[in-house]
C-alpha cells in the first residue's frame, strides 16, 4: 500500500507540478484534440490546433500568476523594495551605506 501511495504521490507532482492551472489547460487541449481526430479533422490541423491551444494555456496561466504576484506587491514576488539584482535602482530610493 505504501508503494501504491508513493507511486501515486509521484504522478501526481509529475503531472500537477506546481501550477495545477497548467496541468488542466493542458488535459483540456490535449481532449480538445482527442476529440477533432475523432471527428475526422486532419491531422496537421488537429497536432497545429492542439499545440496552438497549450501555448495559449500556458501563456495564459503565467501571465494571471505574474498579475498576481504584482498585485501583491514586490516583495510577495521576492524582490527588494530598492534595488534589482542587475544593479538598477529605483527612483526615489538611495544607496545602501
């Protein structure tokens, strides 16, 4: 039971990851495709179609998670409030002592 468990666990970090939003896009477009060749689309349609649809999936789900973490502020992002690691700073901030 514990090797079911853990084999479980593993599949689902495998699939899931870290953004469950990626995941289901992908499972969405993945059927959306299933079910064009289904229907009898060619398949050059149906491979360009389906990878067009996970591109926009995911460029979708990165973009409200950067939303987010903007709107949360700096530094829920992990950034510092005065300067970038490539060294620019921000108006209105002043150099470290």
């Amino acid at each position: 039971m514990r090797l079911l468990r853990g084999v479980g666990r593993f599949v689902y970090d495998f699939v899931v990851g870290d953004d469950w939003k990626i995941a289901a896009a992908v499972v969405g477009a993945l059927l959306v495709g299933t079910l064009l060749l289904v229907a009898g689309a060619p398949t050059p349609v149906t491979v360009l179609g389906t990878a067009g649809l996970i591109g926009a999936a995911f460029t979708t789900a990165m973009v409200v998670d950067v939303r987010i973490q903007l709107a949360r502020g700096s530094r829920a992002a992990g950034r510092s409030t005065c300067d970038d690691p490539n060294g620019y700073r921000r108006p209105g901030t002043t150099a470290p002592p």
